[in-house]
C-alpha cells in the first residue's frame, strides 16, 4: 500500500525490488524516504513467473494510481532487476511528472552469473523467464531501449559474501553478484561505488544517504 505524509503535495517514491525477494527488502530504505518527505510505493511483483514486459503491465495500475495521487514527481528506487524493470516500465508507461530515477546493483550490461546458469533447470525453475533475460546478451526487450532522457544515478558495490562468484565469474570490482562495470549504463547522469555487497546495498548507510541526494540535488555527493 502506498504511504503518503498528510500533505500530499509531495514527491513520490516508486521502490522496485529485485528477482526472487520481495518489497521486504526495501523496508529500511523506504522508511528513511517517508522520514525525509516522501510519499513511498514499495510494490510487489511475480519477479519469477513472467518477463520484464509482462511485469511492467502488472505494475502499471497502482504506479498510475500513486503518481496521480501525489502532486509532485514520481521517482522511481530500484535493487537489483529492478532497474531493469524500471527501464521497461517507463518506456511504455512513463509518468506526465516524472522524477529521477536511482538503481542499486542493477546489471544493466548483465550479469555473468545468469550466463553461467542460464541454461541449468533449476534456474529457470528458480528464476523463471526474467532469469533468462538477465544475461550479457541483452534479450530482445531490453536491446530495444532508447537510452535514458531521464536523470538516473546509479550505486555499485564492490563487496561480496559470494567469494567463488566474486573471485571466477565476475569482473573485479564487483558486488558478489554484479560487476560495477555492469551496473553502468550509457548517458546515466551519476555513478557511485559503495563498499558493501549486492544485498548489502539496501541496508548500508551511505547508500541510503547518497539515494536521497541524488533524488534531491541529480547527483551524488563527494567525499
């Protein structure tokens, strides 16, 4: 359910959680935007039952709803996969008062771990059709979208608590489960790399506190 301040006359958040977990993995960071002002939707989807296509039409009724909700911007909060879908999604579905958008370990470039795995049954019975879209080579939906004509930020880690991921597949740096030179995305209008894992980012203060600047001010802050 979306949770608003009493004036409504706000910004609104959109947080979008990644493959496999759920909106229960935004809750640390959802409350600190409702602290600092913002209005917050922290939705669940089907992340392993159907494509990013698919889910970006399942989202859209309460998105459409929450931003007409709120007089202000919608910005959009996404772990993981869910950047990913946040791009789908406003290809298609792109709010009149769109906001900024921050990813958190988002495999933009994709992720060499899914190339490993992709083709292992428990896989696909894990991750179902949006597992098999997170590979390096860009599935069809994704290999179709314009780059960003919308302010987006981009957090990194550089982490682990996957050391066989970390040291055999991927790319150093990376977070145990996406590479920082993966997370990055062309004409994005920041990056920053924080010194915590891939779950780990959704917790750590510093990229909580760089999440909100970049939703206030477009940019990260400097050491």
């Amino acid at each position: 359910m979306p949770v608003a301040p009493a004036d409504a006359r706000c910004d609104g958040v959109v947080l979008l959680h990644g493959i496999g977990v759920g909106s229960w993995t935004l809750k640390k960071l959802e409350r600190t935007l409702q602290r600092r002002g913002y209005a917050t939707l922290n939705l669940d989807y089907a992340s392993r039952k159907k494509p990013l296509e698919a889910l970006a039409e399942d989202i859209h009724a309460p998105i459409a709803a929450f931003a007409e909700q709120c007089d202000g911007r919608t910005h959009f909060v996404a772990h993981s996969m869910g950047g990913l879908l946040t791009r789908v999604y406003l290809s298609r579905h792109r709010p009149s008062r769109l906001g900024r958008v921050v990813m958190l370990g988002t495999p933009n470039g994709g992720s060499e771990v899914a190339d490993l795995l992709k083709d292992l049954s428990v896989y696909r019975a894990v991750f179902g059709p949006a597992g098999l879209q997170l590979t390096t080579a860009p599935a069809p939906v994704l290999a179709a979208l314009p780059p960003p004509d919308y302010e987006v930020g981009i957090i990194a880690g550089c982490r682990t608590i996957a050391p066989i991921a970390s040291a055999f597949v991927l790319p150093r740096p990376n977070d145990g489960k996406v590479s920082v030179a993966s997370s990055k995305l062309a004409d994005m209008a920041d990056h920053v790399v924080v010194k915590t894992s891939h779950p780990g980012l959704l917790r750590h203060r510093v990229a909580i506190e760089q999440t909100i600047a970049f939703l206030h001010d477009g940019r990260f802050r400097t050491s």
